[in-house]
C-alpha cells in the first residue's frame, strides 16, 4: 500500500490555483452587485464633525453613501463585537457606529454604486469636516508612560543584584518597529443576498470565528449568514480577527437588500493589523566560564487606546537558557493607532531576536563561539515552568546545521572574511516557538466506490491544509490521494478553530485519525457480519484500513474488501463525525526548535547587505509533507530577511499617518534578494506532544533569522546595529 503521511507531496489543489479555478473572496459573483467603496479618517484622533455627501450622490451609478448616521442597525455593546482571538480588556472598534475617531485611516463613509469606478470616484467627492485633537503615535514618546502588565512569568532569584555581581555583563536596547501585512490577496468580502439571508465571502483565518463576530454585531441568528472561504492569498495573522471590511460589506448588503463586493485598497490595508513597534532592553550576566547567572528582559509594546493587544515577549528567554536568577517585565503604551494583531510568530520574532542578538554579544564579550555559549546554557527543562520538554531536539539542530554551513571555517574576529571588496559575516542563533494544538471536529463520509469526502470548517491559508488532510485520510482509510476529497472554509461545516499558531496541522490530522478510527469500527462491525469472516472476535486495533480492504495487522492475507462489506449490508455510504480533545499535559513543556546559520556579504564601499546563504536546522516533530513542510520554512527564512533588512511602517508622527502604505515603498525582500536556503529536518519523535507526534511549522521558520542575520552583519563590519531594519545608512551612523 502506497503511504503518504511524511512524503514530499505536491498540493492537491495546485493546479486549481496555478489555473485560476480557485476562487478567492473579491471573484464570486452575483446578478444583483453593488460594489462599495470607502472614505476614511485623514487625521488619527478627533470627531467628524460634518459629512458632506451632496456632490457623491449626484454622480449617476451612485446607489448611496452610508454613515453612523444613516447605517442599519448595529449592536451597542462590547459583548457583541468580540470576536474569538480578540484582546481581553478593551472596546473593539465599531466600523461606522459613531463620529469618533480612533486613527488615521478609520472608515468614515462608505459609498455604494453599480461599479467599482463609480464607487471609487464618488468617495473622493465625499466632503469630511472633523474636529482635530491632540494624538500621539511614537512609542518613544509614550515609552514613560507605559502601562505595566501582569508579569509574564515568575522571577528566580535576585537577578537585579545577580547581574550586578557577574563575572562578564552584557545591557543593551533592541528595537523592533511596526510591520505591515502584506498577502497577495487584498482584504475583501463579498456578501451575497438571498431574500434576508447572507453568503459572506470572506479573505479569513477563521470562517466560524467571522460568522459569531457577524451575528453578534447584526444581532441575527446563525443561520441567517453563512461564511466561506475556500482560498486565501496569504494572511500571516492579518485574518485572525475579522477586519472591518467584512462589517461593512454585510452591512451595506442590508442596508440595500443587494449583493454588495468591499475591497480594500493596498494603502486601506494599513489600517488594519500590525505587528506591534517593540522596545526591549536585555541584560545578561555570565561567570567567567560562560554559565548564565541573570537574564532580564523587559518588554515596552505599542497597542491602541481602545485595546490591550499583547503577547508574552519576554518569556521566551526564560524558556531557553540555563540561568540561576531571571526577571521578566512587560508595559503596553497606547497610541493613536488601530490595534495591532499577531503577524507570524507573534511575540517569538521580535522577543528571540533580542534574546539572540543579546546572545552574541555576549559570546562575544566571552571571547566563546556563539554555538559553544548555548550549548553552555542549554537546558532540557522551560526554565520558566521547571518542566522537561516533550521532546527538545536542538543539540542536533546545531550539530547538523553548524555541518551543513560549514561553521567550523569561521574566523570569529570580525572584519575578518572578505571576498573583493565585500565584508563576509556568519552568524547564527536559536529559533524556539509552542507546539499547540486544539479541539476539532471532523466529518468523514465513506462510499462503497472508494471515495471519501473529509468535511471541516479549517482554512488553508496557503500552508497546504488541503493536501496534508487528504494525505492523512488517505493513509489511515487505505485509499489512493485522488480518491479523498476535502471540504474546508466554511462556517456551516464541523467546527475548527482558526489557523494560527502553528497549530492547524497537528489539530486537523489528529482530528481526522479520531474520525478514521470510528469509520474503521463500523466496517469492522459490519465486516464480522460476514459468513466465515477472518476478522470475526476482532478489536479496533487489531486492523487496519489498506488498499480498499480491512485486513489484520499481524497478517494482511486477512482481508475483508470494504465494497464487499458495505453491500452486504446494503449500506452505499457510511459517515462519521467526531470531536478531537487533547488531554491536557502539565508535565511537559511542548516546543519546536531550530538553529539557523546566515551568511552576509556586505559592499565595503556602499554598504549594501546581501544575505547569500541561509541554513535552517528544525527539530519539529512529526513532518507530515516534506514538499510543503521546506515551503513553509523558506517562506519564515524569506520573511526574515525582511525583518532584518526590508521592513517598516514609518509613520509621520505629526499627523499620526503611515507614509509606506504600499508595497513599493514598504519594502519586502524579492527575488533578488534571495539566494540559497537550505532546509534540514532533524529527526524528532514525540509520543507526549499528540497521538501523531506533529509540532507545526508556520512560525518556526522565521524565529531566530533576523537575530542570525543582524549577528552576521556584525561579524562581517564589526559594527552593531540593534534597531531593525539594518540599513546601509545605520552601518555608517556615528554612535
């Protein structure tokens, strides 16, 4: 039998999308469309005082312009606007509820005409008086008045008086600014009407998620909307939460009993999501010897006046390292700014990159090679929680990775390496990040022509759902991979929660093995009824599900075809729905590791960064496809490099505006920016994590790169640069 779990697969819905037969939320149409368009805030705080609409409403195609004046009727609570990844404390943001304004780019208006032109030129003749009032945008600004969280971990020791009384310190600021979504796929819904009821195509992370925000802030029932996303260009955390536009595209459909289209503008998407700006201040104190007797890490992140978006930053440098003493603080300062939401690899990204960089100046002050310093430190317990991991491959991670990049070549002074005129650096670091999982619920119905159609609410928002839940359903009911079809992206469908965190993989596979296994008891039921069955006295577990056959697994000559079985029981199909829980581990930490190696070459004389070579070692579990399991972790490399290199929002702070809102002027590594990566999968076998041993690998891939890339840029000029992203003209500033 041909098995497919752990094989380089191509995606099952490859040729749709390289086609054009998938579709994505702005392409699914109707008779009756209504295209809108939106005017937004120019200024980030204030009220709107006068909306002059007159000259909009005469343009011929114009159908109306909506406003908190005149829009139906929406919720007016908090309750009913959050949403399932919403912050915890604060008033989510109401698109169109009232005349106060939050930030630069907050909808103001929304116009809506028989054709997207129209829409977009009579929106410009929208007339806004507003009254203006003091904002503030700058984290720096705002830094000493920074609200204190509850602290993210408990502290060990005395880690203030620890670092004071170390052998070898190292104190340091690391900046990481705001950073832009910016997937292929513009935000859009496209709401469909049918007589009161609403099909919402949405770009989304979570099709279930957006159906309870809509009913909630429509206050109609569930079956009155339905939401589907069967394909998504990218989102990275950009669709964990519902942005404003779906709101608006449903509440301009019943506001004209029409199918109404919403698509945001490349520039109306910074006014969405971010990742947060991050001010973070390391110390580390060391003996002599290169053991860790402190580590203080303290966490300053940007987040709106109306919301606390955070994510625990400092905890990671706990987990990591051996130390005898540790303390922790994180503050929120509240800006005038849309609140920001989790970009890949939410707080892990930002909080390793100073942990990492930290690291190698320490190593540096050691005179120790920066591999030797970690493994120094290394430990096999979260030194946060005390608890043994999982699994923690990590030694082999820097073993084969240091191997593959040919580490041991590397002269640690630096300036050291050059080729022509170009400064070569090498620098390394550690990539660390959770592996979840969560409760999921999946439909499988089985033919007796030996098809199987997989059925469950998840998206694929470009990390190949589809094709490793068909690979699975493949394996474990002994079918070929073009017999299973899978259903995904829809709120109608069995429940799944969104795809984040790495944690759709491991849930969606574990999910359907639990539905697999309930299908293979019924056939195995049905197949004792047989007259002179082999399987007769059998359990469960004693068969398995294998070329179109229940057969024994001690002996396969022992086979029972599933066509023979079903039509002995006059039965031409045979569906199940099952819940997936995981048991609760609070024995064991549960992560995935990785070690990743960056070659920079920089031009002495104009300074130009190039990064030539990269090595990921990842230590993730249970690889369920190679092919797209390599995609994901260049994708995390790729994004890397532009956090070290390419990205910011920079933001004129005089008026509270983002001034890169595009994608030629917020800068994103391209293909020229790109040379060779080199993927390694370390072996790791994990029994405690799940049932299949399965980690995740959306966020792993770009932990730890911008920290081994800025390390290399150090190694190669001998200059420092804490505050992303390193540019030419930050390796020349005078410090």
């Amino acid at each position: 039998m041909t098995s497919y779990i752990g094989k380089a697969t191509s995606r099952v819905d490859g040729r749709d999308k390289v086609t054009g037969a998938a579709r994505y939320a702005a392409e699914f149409g109707a008779p009756d469309l209504a295209y809108a368009s939106l005017v937004t805030s120019p200024i980030a705080r204030g009220r709107l005082k006068q909306l002059d609409v007159t000259a909009a409403l005469k343009v011929q195609g114009v159908i109306t312009v909506l406003s908190h004046q005149n829009r139906p009727l929406m919720a007016d609570n908090d309750k009913a606007y959050k949403d399932q990844v919403a912050p915890r404390n604060g008033s989510p943001f109401r698109p169109l509820y009232d005349d106060h304004i939050k930030f630069s780019g907050q909808p103001l208006a929304m116009v809506l005409a028989e054709d997207p032109e129209t829409a977009s030129y009579a929106a410009s003749l929208v007339h806004v008086v507003y009254d203006e009032e003091p904002h503030v945008t700058d984290i720096t600004r705002q830094r000493n008045n920074a609200v204190a969280l509850k602290a993210p971990a408990k502290p060990r020791g005395d880690a203030t008086r620890a670092f004071s009384e170390s052998d070898v310190r190292h104190e340091a600021d690391y900046f990481v600014p705001i950073e832009h979504h910016n997937p292929m796929e513009l935000y859009a819904s496209t709401a469909i009407w049918n007589d009161g009821r609403i099909t919402v195509y949405d770009k989304t992370q979570g099709v279930q998620n957006v159906h309870g925000y809509l009913c909630g802030v429509f206050e109609c029932d569930p079956g009155d909307i339905r939401v589907m996303s069967p394909y998504v260009g990218g989102a990275f955390g950009s669709g964990l939460r519902p942005p404003f536009q779906v709101a608006l595209a449903v509440l301009a459909a019943r506001a004209i009993s029409r199918s109404v289209r919403l698509v945001l503008t490349r520039q109306q998407m910074y006014a969405i999501g971010y990742r947060p700006a991050m001010i973070q201040r390391i110390q580390l104190g060391a003996k002599a010897d290169g053991s860790l007797n402190a580590i203080s890490h303290d966490a300053v992140t940007s987040t709106s006046q109306y919301e606390d978006f955070h994510r625990n930053e400092t905890t990671w440098s706990g987990l990591l390292y051996k130390s005898e003493t540790a303390r922790y603080d994180h503050k929120l300062a509240r800006l005038d700014l849309p609140t920001g939401c989790d970009m890949r690899a939410p707080s892990a990204a930002t909080g390793v990159y100073a942990l990492e960089a930290a690291m190698d100046e320490l190593a540096e002050a050691l005179k120790m090679d920066p591999i030797e310093l970690r493994l120094k430190c290394y430990s096999d317990r979260d030194q946060s929680s005390g608890l043994p991991f999982s699994s923690k491959n990590l030694r082999e991670c820097y073993r084969q990775g240091a191997e593959a990049f040919g580490w041991s070549r590397r002269n640690p002074a630096p300036r050291s390496m050059r080729h022509g005129r170009e400064l070569i650096g090498w620098g390394m670091a550690t990539g660390v990040w959770e592996a979840l999982q969560m409760p999921i619920t999946v439909r499988i119905a089985l033919t007796s022509n030996g098809h199987a159609e997989v059925s469950c609410a998840t998206a694929d928002i470009g990390t190949g759902t589809y094709t490793i839940m068909a690979q699975v359903a493949a394996d474990m009911l002994g079918l070929p991979l073009e017999a299973i079809s899978i259903k995904l992206g829809d709120s109608a469908l069995p429940q799944a929660p969104v795809e984040g965190g790495s944690w759709m993989a491991a849930s969606v596979s574990n999910g359907i093995v639990t539905t697999c296994k309930a299908i293979r008891d019924d056939l195995l039921k049905l197949a004792q009824r047989l007259p002179g069955s082999p399987l007769k006295g059998r359990h469960g577990g004693d068969v398995v599900l294998a070329d179109g056959a229940i057969a024994l697994k001690t002996d396969s000559r022992d086979t029972v075809a599933i066509a023979d079985v079903m039509r002995s029981a006059g039965i031409d199909r045979i569906e199940r729905e099952e819940q997936t829980t995981f048991a609760k581990d609070d024995a064991h930490a549960h992560n995935t590791h990785s070690a990743i190696f960056a070659e920079v070459r920089v031009d002495e004389e104009i300074g130009v960064i190039r990064v030539t070579r990269v090595v990921s070692a990842v230590a993730a579990g249970r690889i369920l496809n190679l092919k797209t399991a390599r995609s994901q972790i260049m994708g995390g490399v790729v994004w890397g490099m532009g956090m070290a290199l390419h990205e910011e929002t920079l933001i004129d702070h005089r008026f509270g505006r983002v001034m890169n809102a595009n994608i030629a002027e917020y800068h994103v590594p391209v293909n020229a920016d790109v040379h060779d990566i080199d993927v390694i999968f370390v072996d790791e076998q994990d029994e405690l994590v799940n049932p299949m041993g399965v980690k995740g690998l959306g966020e792993i891939g770009i932990v730890g790169v911008p920290a081994a890339i800025a390390n290399a840029v150090h190694h190669a000029t001998g200059v420092r640069v804490r505050d992303l992203p390193i540019t030419l003209d930050k390796l020349t500033r005078k410090a």
